[in-house]
C-alpha cells in the first residue's frame, strides 16, 4: 500500500502490506546519489524516521542513513521522527525546529507552496538532474505559477476502474477492453447483472469513503468540490448531478448496484473478491489487500482508468500520496544535500536494475506484490524501464492492467480538496447514501445542502 492514506480507506485491509513499505527504497546494491558535492561541508537533519514501534522500517531506514552517510563523510547528518503535524508546523516553521528534508501529504502541498512555507528547491533538482525524470503531472501540483519546484513526488496512487475479469468474460464482453466512458460504465453494469445476477457496479459509502468516491467521479467529470486554494465550494454544479443521477438511474432503472446503500471498505472488498460486485472505484493496490487476503485470482483482478464523460477524452482521476519537501530556511548546499537524500532513499530503483532488483526479491521473499501498475512518481519512460528490469521476477500479473497504462501518460491528475478534506468527504456520505436508499432523492436540495454545510466548514 502507499504510504499516505487519506481517513480509512484501504489501511484496514493492509497489515500484510507493511513489508512492501518496508522494502521501498531498499538499495543497498547502489550507491547514494552524489547531489552536493561531498567535499563541502553540509549540515542535514532528515525528518520521518520511523517511530521505535516500526522495527522493520526502522532497520531500514537506519541501514539507508548509514549508506548515505558513509557516501557523503564531510556532512554532518542527523535523523528525527519530525515531520508533517498540521497543529504544530506553523509554531515548529517559526522557531527554526523543522527538518531540512520532510514529507507531506498531497492535500497540503498548495497550500505550503502559496504561503511560502516550503523551499524553492527547482535549480537542486535541475542540478541534480532528478527532475527530468519526475512526473509531470505530480511535479506540477507542487509548483507555482512560474513553474518553481517545491516537492518531489515520492508516493502516489490515482483512482481508477477496478473490475473483474472473469465476471466481463461471463457476461460475454472483453476483459480487455473495459468501460472507458461513464455510458460504457453503465451498459456494461447492466450486462454483467442481466448475465450473472450479481451487481455490476457498487460504491463506498460510509467513514468518509463515499466523499472521497463522489469527489473523483465529479473531477472525472471536469468539476471539483473545491477551488485550488480552498476557499471557495464548487460541489454544486452539473458535474455532481450528473455523477449522482448516473448511479441513480443505475440503482433504480437498471438495477445494476448492490443493494447494500451502506458499504466500507471491508465490506466492498469482501463482496469484489466473492464475485458478488464487478466494477467500482479504487486505487490499483487493491490488489494487494484482495489477493494475498481475500482469496481473489491475481488473474481476475483488472485495472482502467477513470471513466470519462466522452469517448477519447483524457481521464481525470483524484490522486493522493507524498512530497519530500525542504525547509524554507535552508541554504542553498542544503537544498541540494536533501535532493540527493530525496533520490538515494525514494527514486534508486527507477535509476538503478540492481537497486530494483533487490527491492523485487524482497517483495517475492516476503510474499507480497512487487510492482503494482499505477501512478508513478517518475515519469512514463522511466517507470516502464522499471516495470521491465523487474518483470522477471514480478508476480503481479502486469498485463492486466493494460488499459490503465495506455492512458497514464495522458490522465489528468489532480490532489484532493485542499481544505477540510475529511469533513468534506463526510458531508458527501449521506448524499451517496441518499441517492442509493431513495428513488426519489432530490440530487439538486442534497447537494446544495451539502454546499451550505461545506461553507461553513470553510468558515463561509
């Protein structure tokens, strides 16, 4: 799983997943970038050591410093469990107690970049070379209106179609080409139900999930809940109705959604793997928790992109996941020193066939998905370099996700709300839940509704 989950979501059904974290980044076979030059002397405290209690990824992450360290012997490096509090940073940013080099969640990255509380880090990047091979897509939610860098994207996933192969196979249609469009979405649904008497479609609905989902139907949808700067709520409008009316007319007239209004994430996932749900909305490592878990054939498991409202169009799908960022108060050779950490613990793999390698056996050892196909912090090229130095050795049956990958390079991605994200979602619950439980439901009063509590949220 990825290191940032935003509420719930799938953290519950992860606990195998750990020592995939665990083993990301691991390079012992490489050696750590140069970055600054190590002749000059450097002072670097590093924020996110793991706590005591995480004893694997602890060990790792001291075995890293030791290499780094050992690279760079005329820098004095230090280590902290500091990082990311949104009740502390502005006290911590005052007093000069940050790390040098920190992570923070995608929802947080605007709104740092345009108050001016991170560091400008594009010339270590440009020097470093480590920003040729980002993705854009994710490099540009951590840059502002001039094009200056302030993250590095190091975990992400996107949203996107997860569908049961075996089901589209017994419901006559392609496997292999699955909905790309919410019309498509919903003729297949109906198809699969008809042909199976299971649902074809179900949603997450409750603990905030059923926001989340709704957001990024609406931003597939080219509308959003919020502004960039979450000042302003933008929920109401067609984007939202249409999304609710589709799953409407899908639960009503076609009968094609489950039945149960009030799904988790447990709940869902039970229901994917015994063949009960064929479609839904979730990110590409579902596929960890349902496999190694749940019992479902790896070789059932599909993966496609967002639906999108006309036939060839981008797709737009809600991302989340880290940026390593650096304190705004740091020099210029320490920007460049926190580059060249960002790259040694975070991107080795996608530069180096042995450091992806020992990463691959790791994950093989340990029982747990290599590579999982989805949104990559580096770019198309160089992640599809990395998919084929560990194809090997990869159990993840790469192939399946097809569909996804020959879009990726053209998706639209875009961060969660930026404000009160949570208790945005929240509010969204019972309106999913509304929807489903009331065929009458008027879309046009909930909504606005969920607007007018929203704005308060944002002090409107």
């Amino acid at each position: 799983m990825r290191l940032h989950r935003t509420g719930l979501r799938l953290t519950v059904l992860a606990a195998c997943a750990a020592l995939v974290t665990a083993t990301a980044g691991c390079s012992s076979s490489s050696s750590p970038t140069t970055g600054a030059s190590s002749d000059e002397a450097v002072t670097l405290h590093i924020g996110n050591q793991p706590a005591e209690t995480e004893t694997a990824a602890l060990a790792l992450f001291t075995s890293q410093i030791t290499q780094f360290r050992a690279a760079h012997p005329t820098w004095t490096i230090d280590t902290s469990v500091d990082g990311w509090d949104a009740q502390t940073f502005p006290a911590k940013l005052a007093s000069g107690d940050l790390p040098d080099v920190f992570e923070v969640p995608f929802t947080e990255i605007a709104g740092l970049v345009h108050r001016g509380q991170v560091a400008d880090i594009t010339d270590a990047l440009a020097a470093s070379g480590a920003g040729t091979m980002l993705n854009p897509s994710l490099v540009k939610l951590a840059s502002d209106s001039d094009g200056k860098v302030y993250g590095v994207p190091t975990s992400a996933y996107a949203l996107g179609l997860v569908y049961n192969r075996a089901m589209f196979t017994a419901a006559g249609l392609d496997p292999d080409a699955p909905p790309a469009t919410w019309a498509e979405v919903r003729k297949d649904a109906a198809s699969i139900t008809q042909a199976t008497g299971q649902a074809g479609w179900a949603q997450l609905t409750t603990s905030n999930q059923g926001g989340w989902i709704l957001t990024s139907q609406i931003y597939s949808r080219g509308g959003t809940v919020q502004d960039a700067t979450g000042s302003a709520v933008t929920l109401n409008g067609a984007p939202a109705r249409d999304a609710l009316q589709l799953l409407s007319d899908m639960r009503w007239k076609d009968g094609s959604v489950s039945t149960n209004a009030l799904l988790g994430i447990m709940d869902l996932a039970q229901e994917f793997a015994a063949g009960k749900v064929a479609m839904t909305i979730l990110q590409p490592d579902a596929f960890t928790p349902l496999t190694t878990q749940l019992g479902f054939k790896a070789a059932d498991f599909g993966f496609a992109p967002m639906p999108t409202v006309a036939a060839g169009d981008p797709p737009t799908t809600l991302s989340g996941g880290t940026f390593s960022v650096v304190n705004p108060k740091a020099s210029a050779a320490q920007k460049a020193a926190a580059v060249a950490w960002i790259e040694f613990q975070k991107l080795s793999k996608y530069t180096d066939k042995d450091a992806a390698l020992a990463d691959a056996n790791a994950a093989v050892a340990a029982g747990t998905p290599v590579a999982i196909p989805g949104l990559s912090a580096v770019g198309a090229d160089q992640y599809q370099q990395y998919l084929t130095w560990v194809s090997a050795v990869n159990n993840v049956p790469v192939a399946n996700f097809t569909p996804y990958l020959d879009k990726a390079a053209q998706q639209v991605v875009l961060p969660e709300p930026a404000v009160q994200a949570q208790a945005t979602y929240a509010l969204l619950d019972p309106v999913v839940q509304a929807v489903l439980t009331d065929q009458g439901a008027d879309i046009g009063s909930l909504l606005g509704q969920a607007t007018t509590s929203a704005e308060a949220l944002l002090g409107r």
